[in-house]
C-alpha cells in the first residue's frame, strides 16, 4: 500500500495505491495521521485503490470526523466497482460526497 500526497491551494489530495486491508492499514498509519490535521478539502483519489478491508473503511471514517471537527470535508473520487459496491453495502455512500 502507497499513499501519495499532494497540496493544491486549499485542497489536499491523496493518492491511495494498491489493496487498504488490515495488515496495511496498520503500515500507513502515521501517514493518516497526518491526513487527519488537513484543514478545508481532502480528496481521496481511489483510482489505484484495488481493495479495501473493515479497517480500511474505519480510517476513512476517521479522517472524516476530523475533517468535520475543523469544518472541513472529505470528498473520495475515482473510486473502482468493487469500492463503489463495498461503499454502497456499508452505508458508506451517504457519509462521503464521492466524484
């Protein structure tokens, strides 16, 4: 799992790469860490986003409250079929605005 950052004006763009799953989610951590002090738009680009597990879902739920807390927003673009069909299974479509 890769995870690329970028900043353009007021938005911050990050690149998710390969499969989200648990043993992974646990190696980008600190990385999502840094993701959750972003103020104004993260953008999770899921173009290269393969899979994603239960611990995957919860890290974007994360970022998702602390974006909220500082009145921001999390928008997750590009998603696959087999994200879109695991964000629709779990509700996860009505939390996020998707493009």
């Amino acid at each position: 799992m890769e995870i690329k950052i970028t900043t353009e004006g007021k938005e911050t763009i990050a690149a998710l790469i390969g499969r989200l799953d648990t043993m992974a989610a646990q190696e980008i951590a600190p990385k999502m860490d840094e993701l959750k002090n972003v103020s104004g738009t993260l953008i999770l680009d899921c173009s290269e986003l393969s899979y994603i597990s239960s611990s995957g879902l919860r890290i974007f739920l994360t970022l998702r409250k602390a974006a909220a807390e500082k009145g921001g927003k999390v928008i997750v673009r590009s998603m696959s079929n087999e994200i879109r069909s695991v964000f629709m299974m779990t509700g996860f479509m009505n939390l996020f605005e998707i493009q």
